[in-house]
C-alpha cells in the first residue's frame, strides 16, 4: 500500500510515469479502489501500462494520482475506423481527493492526446457524473438481462445451425481474438481491445471457472463465441444460472447457434447476460418478447471530441447535408467555436464556419461526443435541453447523425 500525506494546493506535478515508478503507479490504483494484486499481477499490469501512455501526478515525491491510455480503434458510422485513445487506470490517492488531481491528470492526458493528433478520446465511466465536465458523453448504452431455459430452444436448427466446440483457455486466447476484430470492425461503437486483454480474460486466475464455447460454419471457420460460467445453488444442484460474460458473433449462424444452446444447457434454470446492446436482437426471436427481462440498462462508452473537426470528418453521415455547429468547450478550448459540418454516406469535411449567429444547432462538446456514434437521436437531446437548434437545423441534424441502430461496445478496458 502507498502511503501519502494531503498535499498542499498547487505542489502537485503531472508528468509521464518512467522506469520503476511504475510499480508505485499500480500499488497507487490498487490502494484507490480497495485492491489486493497478487505480485504476479502487478508485475504482468505493469508491462501492459508501462507500453502505453501512463501520466502520473506527484506531490512531495509520492505518486498520488494516475491515468494512461490505449491506443485503440473506434468503429465509428460508416464502419469507418477512427483512432481512439481508450483511457483507463484512472485513480486518486484517498488522501488528496478534491484536490484538483483528476482535473489536472485530465488536462495533461487531453493535452497530450491534441498534440499527438489523436482525435477521440473513450472510457468507461466507474461513476456517471464525473466526466462530464472534462467534455466526455456517453455515446453507448449496456443492458443486463435474464431468460427462462428453453426459451430459444429452436432459435437454431437444421441448415441454420452452426457446429459449436467448447474450447480451453489456452485455444481461445489463440483463436477468439480475431472474430472479435472481425465483428468490432462492423459494429459501430465497438473498439479494438487492447493488448492483453484476452490473456487477463482467459488467464486462470481471472476467468473462475469461465468456459468457452465456438461457433463454427460449414468450413469449420469460427463465426461466433462465448464466454460463460454456472453458477450452481450447490455442487450437485440441478439449480443453476448460465451466466453469460461474453459473447460476439460476427454472422447470424453463430447469433442464434450460441443463445440457443446457452439459453437451454442441462441442469440450469436459465441464463443472464451482461454488457448486452441496450436493444438485445434475440428479443425479438422469442414467441414472447417478455420472457427476456431486462435487468438493467447503464452507460457504457463515453466518448470524447479531442479534435473536434478531425473527429467529425471522419465518419460518415446518413443523409446529405450542411450544419452549423456552435460547439461550447471550456476545457479544450481549441474545439470552441463556430464549425460547417458538410456531410454524407460517402465523406465529410468540418472546418471553421464563417460569420457569427444564425441558423444551427448549438451544443455542448459533450452531447457532440454522445451523438457521434449515432446512439441517441438529435431531437431527444433538444428535447432534454443539450442541444439548441431551429427547427430546420434540428430536423436536418437528426437525419444525418442518425444511424438506426445501437452503438454497442462488447469489451471494456
């Protein structure tokens, strides 16, 4: 454990944690959240943070806050990849919390991210109202759910279905990493997981019983997976929930095989699955839509505008069109302004848009940063208040941001 006096206003120094610090960078974050790392995992954390970009804030020599990122790929709309930086590891020493330590580790890592070139920055959040202020806005919705067994019993069957293998850890370390870049690169929302994600997901100490299971085609290539554990009343119990911890699939084959046998394994009662699209398509297949309970729907992605008009050149929109965007951004103050978005399925361009007032949609870079996957509509957010616009701009706004589908991120980081 760290240990760290309250520091005074001011005395605290941000800058990139170098050599050994990086040690003291993981004890830090697990003295934050109440952790207990084994060596060996603080070892093997290191090396992955020490590759990235890790920044950590100093007072009187002692580490008293972190943040690093990934550098990631968002599949933004279009299917167009966009650079990301995933951030992560974010923590503040329990002794100099309202100090300014995490607005002042936001500022250096935005800092870096703008002169690097980076045009995105996403997280997930551990508590909804913290980051806001710094221009982040969730951008992807999760739902938990839970279903009776046998309630897609036939979902797959006949030609439709796929052979499905249960795998070890060691084989789908090897194997699964690849569907998941296949499917994440069609799937708006989605990212690139990072390097040593899918050891940390398979590693013994981590998956706790977790048992893999593939879908393959007719070709024997591997379409689709999942990630589960039982969770039995007692040992030998005929009472048991399939808890779903993972699951993509990048054709429709592979969906439906793997929620068919999953949603009806022996001696269990049912299956729950968590970090689901807010909008689960298996719903949809069932006789009755209300067997699927959903438990719980939360933000998941928050994605934030580094490069403002870097990053909304980049995606594509789904009708023709010209706004003007009044963009407020107290923290990134380069993105602040007036900007001309022209855009379709085929490009984009935004640059600076000439004269003052009239006609557009004023916003804050957070709600911009909630729109740019597409997920919630324009005119949802005006009508909470995020967004000002007249009604021409506003309808105009709406058909080109909109995507008709959920942005959905399957990984974390």
């Amino acid at each position: 454990m760290t240990t760290a006096a309250p520091a005074e206003p001011g005395a605290v120094d941000v800058r990139p944690v170098e050599g050994t610090e990086i040690t003291h960078f993981v004890d830090m974050v697990d003295t934050a959240w109440g952790f207990a790392s084994s060596e060996e995992e603080r070892q093997r954390s290191g090396r992955d943070i020490i590759a990235e970009s890790p920044l950590g804030a100093f007072a009187a020599g002692a580490i008293v806050g972190t943040a690093m990122s990934y550098a990631m790929e968002l599949t933004a709309p279009g299917q167009v990849q966009v650079p990301m930086a995933g951030v992560s590891w974010v923590a503040v020493h329990p002794l100099h919390r309202r100090q300014g330590i995490l607005r002042a580790l936001m500022r250096a890592q935005l800092d870096d991210l703008h002169a690097r070139g980076v045009p995105v920055a996403g997280l997930a959040a551990s508590e909804a109202g913290i980051y806001g202020r710094f221009g982040y806005g969730p951008a992807t919705w999760d739902s938990s759910w839970r279903l009776a067994r046998g309630a897609v019993r036939h979902l797959a069957d006949g030609d439709d279905a796929g052979r499905l293998e249960l795998v070890d850890a060691a084989t789908a370390r090897h194997t699964l990493p690849a569907v998941q870049e296949e499917a994440r690169r069609s799937q708006v929302g989605d990212v690139r997981s990072y390097p040593g994600w899918w050891r940390d997901h398979t590693s013994e100490d981590q998956r706790r019983g977790r048992q893999f299971v593939v879908c393959r085609d007719h070709d024997g290539a591997v379409g689709g997976y999942a990630g589960y554990r039982i969770e039995r009343e007692r040992r030998y119990s005929a009472n048991a929930t399939v808890v779903v911890d993972h699951l993509v699939a990048a054709t429709g084959t592979a969906y439906r095989s793997l929620w068919a046998y999953l949603a009806d394994v022996d001696l269990t009662d049912g299956v729950e699955a968590r970090g689901r699209p807010e909008h689960e398509p298996l719903q949809w297949a069932l006789t009755d839509s209300r067997q699927l309970e959903v438990t719980s729907v939360h933000d998941h992605l928050w994605v934030r505008l580094v490069d403002l008009p870097e990053a909304l050149s980049r995606r594509r929109y789904a009708a023709e069109g010209s706004l003007v965007l009044e963009v407020a951004d107290p923290f990134c103050p380069w993105n602040r302004g007036r900007w001309l978005l022209d855009g379709g399925p085929d490009g984009a361009s935004c640059q600076p848009a000439p004269g003052s007032g009239g006609d557009g949609l004023r916003l804050d870079v957070s709600a911009l940063g909630s729109l740019f996957l597409g997920g919630p509509s324009v005119a949802r957010l005006a009508a909470s208040g995020l967004v000002d616009a007249d009604p021409a701009s506003l309808l105009r706004a709406n058909q080109m941001f909109g995507t008709g589908l959920d942005p959905w991120c399957s990984t974390w980081f």
